[in-house]
C-alpha cells in the first residue's frame, strides 16, 4: 500500500468516524436539523467542486447536465430523507444498521430490473442482513413502543404517538434505502455509456439539487436559528493559543459535521482510484463497526444482547456478500 493509500484509509476513518460523532450532536440537541445538515453538506461541497472545476479548467461537463437529472433527483431525496429521519425517533445506532443493509436493496433491484442471478452465498448473506436489522428494527420499536406506553395520557390515540411517529420514520429510511438501490443502478448505467468521472458526479449531484431546498427554507431556517441561538462555546483551536472565541455551540458541530463529511466522501473516492474493491470494502465496513460502537460507547445509546446478534448478522452477512475471505485466500495462494 502507498502512502497516498494509508493518508485515504487514515482520513476515512477520520473524517467518517468524527462525521457521524457530530452528526449525533447535532441530532441530540434538535432532532428536527436533519435538513439544516443536508443543505449545509450539499451547499459546502457545491462551491468545492466549482472552485475546483474553475482553478482546474474543467468547465465542460464529460456527462452531459440532461442525464444528471434522474441521478439528481434520487440523491436529493434519499439524502433529505436519511437526514430527516431522525426528526421520527430513529436512534443513532438503528440507522447506521438500517443503512448498512442497503445490500438487499441492490440485490432486489438487481433480480427485478437487470434480471440477475446470484449464488448461493449472496442469498445467505442478504438472508443474515435482512434478519439483523429486522431483529434490531423490532427491539428498537418495542423500545420505543413501551416507554410510550408507560406515559399515561388522556387520549387513547396518544399513548401510541410516539411509536407511530418511529414507524414512520422506518418506513422513510426504507424508501430511501430502495431509491438509492435504483440510483446506484442508474448511475452504473450512465457510467458504462459515458465513462468514470466521479469528482463530476459529486459536484453536478449536490450543485443541482440546491434549488429544491427552496421548497423547505422554512424548516432550514427554523433550524439554523435555533442552531445560532444554542450555548456558546471558546474553540478549542483558538483556546489552545491563548484566544477566547465563542461560537453558538451548535454551529459549532454543523460546521465540523460538514467538513468531515467532505473529508469522509473525498477520501473513499481516493481510496478506490489507489486501491483494490477489496480494501475499499473492508475500509468500508470496518468503519461502520467502529461507528457504531463509537455511538454506543461514547453516546451510551442502549444497546441490548439481541442488538448485537442483529449487528453481529448485518457485518457478517456483508462480509461474506462482498467475498472478502475467498479474496483474500485468492490473494494468498497466488502469492505461495
């Protein structure tokens, strides 16, 4: 591995790791910034990619802008909606396991529309994923379900609010799991047509949907306000030279949480132009797991037995879709 390799494998786990951290601040302190977070991100990496297309002189797009535009759509909604859904009672854990199955939704959309057949191995391993966030899925709403229940209310109809609000919730990050199967698809087709230019795709899918947040300004802005309005906090960086400066404490994490997330996207994406699809997944991967017992550590969500059988499937069942331990034998026996 090079050095340009190790950098991009440190920084994914950098830059992903301390993402999802401020995510969760950001998410402790309003539930309700999921799209305040969504348009900052795509805002931040929108002018990125344009100061870059100008310095470089790439003006002309390789894929023409008309067949960005199915693309565009699908990533502004799953990215709205996996944002919002936190607005809905989804604990920090739960989604990074729901997300993490987005291999089912691949596999569906693979049988469905590009007619595929599959080993058996990848159906075992879709079965494990299915059956781990299914697991955690039922725990996690009868969590839900019975601190609900235990609050006495006076209408009947509000004793199960909460839990119906959590369903919702589900059913959000659900359809954005299938969207984002199909956007996959669309984009693999649109790949083999017009070639590989992954910095363009970034910048034209968070630059041309910035519109579309128009139509929720009032929640961005609701939000921000009250982001500005938190506890002001000395930066750590300007504390550590002598300086006392305050910034609101909330806008502290949206502008950590955007930055890392620059960090994260840019550094996997050098991670698969210098390495193999089989470092890049278990990068990937690994990052997930040490995301998650971050979040249950450091943030003491609850977690119970059976949430680590359903995560214990989940990155089992990913590991042996991806085909990480045939590869490495491959790999070995090739080296004897």
């Amino acid at each position: 591995m090079n050095f340009k390799a190790f950098t991009a494998v440190i920084l994914v786990f950098v830059g992903c790791c301390s993402n999802v951290v401020f995510l969760e601040y950001l998410v402790k302190e309003d539930p309700g910034s999921g799209n305040l977070i969504t348009f900052s991100q795509f805002l931040f990496i929108a002018i990125e990619g344009l100061v870059h297309i100008v310095v470089t002189g790439n003006l002309k797009p390789k894929i023409p802008l008309r067949n960005y535009t199915l693309l565009v759509v699908m990533f502004f909604i799953t990215s709205v909606a996996n944002n919002f859904a936190f607005d809905f009672n989804i604990p920090m854990p739960l989604h990074m396991i729901f997300r993490a199955g987005s291999l089912i939704a691949n596999m569906i959309m693979g049988i469905l529309i590009l007619k595929k057949r599959y080993i058996f191995s990848k159906y075992l391993s879709v079965f494990m994923i299915t059956a781990g966030i299914i697991l955690c899925t039922i725990i996690s709403g009868s969590s839900v379900k019975s601190a609900t229940v235990s609050t006495p209310t006076e209408n009947s109809n509000a004793v199960h609010s909460d839990f119906f609000i959590w369903t919702l919730g589900i059913a959000l990050l659900s359809i954005a799991l299938f969207i984002s199967a199909y956007m996959g698809i669309c984009q693999e087709t649109l790949y083999k047509r017009f070639g590989k230019h992954p910095q363009e795709a970034l910048l034209y899918t968070h630059l041309i949907p910035l519109p579309g947040f128009f139509f929720i300004y009032k929640n961005i802005w609701e939000h921000f306000s009250i982001a500005v309005a938190s506890e002001p906090m000395t930066l750590p960086v300007a504390s550590l030279i002598g300086l006392k400066v305050q910034i609101p404490q909330m806008l502290f994490y949206l502008i950590c949480n955007v930055i890392t997330q620059y960090l994260c996207i840019s550094s996997v994406y050098v991670l698969t132009t210098e390495c193999a699809s089989l470092t890049v997944t278990l990068v990937v991967t690994l990052r997930k797991f040490v995301s998650l017992l971050f979040s249950i550590v450091y943030f003491k969500n609850p977690f119970t037995t059976y949430h680590w059988i359903g995560t214990g499937l989940v990155f089992v069942g990913t590991i042996i879709f991806t085909e990480v331990v045939e590869q490495i034998r491959t790999r070995k026996s090739k080296k004897e």
